[in-house]
C-alpha cells in the first residue's frame, strides 16, 4: 500500500478513487462491469476507490476512456499545494 507520512493512503490517491467512483456510480457502471474494462478484479477495484492502492498510468487511462472522461479529470479539485507534511518521507 503507498501511505502517506501519517501511515494512511497518500491524500491523492484518496482522491483519485473517490473521483473514479463518483464517475463510475454517475454512469450506472458496477464494480464488475468496470473491472472487465480494467481488465482486473472487483476487490482490486474497491482498493482502488478506496485509495488502498495507486492506479498506474495505464489503468488511468484506462479507467478514463471506460468512464468517458479526461484523465484530468481524476484531479479536478486537488488543493493547489499538498497538505502540511504530505510529501514528507515517513
């Protein structure tokens, strides 16, 4: 699991997956019909909007095209700069 300094998921990943599941429960899709598009499995998609785990780069654009949007669009909102220790090393 990638974590931040306080030992929890890393806050963009928190909103990464909350952006993906948004989306995904915007359009109606279930977890297993968005898994097939990953081509993964559904607990790997609940760790995914969970910010569990990180989506690689190719699983975003992936994720992106299966629910119609940018990849910016996982993003959106983010604060300008990182919260207080965020990037530090833990």
């Amino acid at each position: 699991m990638d974590e931040d300094s306080a030992g929890g998921p890393h806050f963009v990943d928190l909103h990464v997956g909350a952006r993906v599941r948004m989306r995904r429960k915007a359009l109606g899709i279930s977890q297993q019909a968005f898994a097939a598009a990953l081509g993964m499995s559904s607990p790997q998609v609940q760790k995914y909007e969970s910010g569990a785990n990180r989506l690689s780069a190719s699983k975003l654009w992936l994720a992106a095209e299966a629910l119609q949007v940018p990849v910016t669009y996982f993003f959106e909102g983010l604060p300008a700069a990182p919260p207080s220790g965020a990037w530090e090393d833990g």
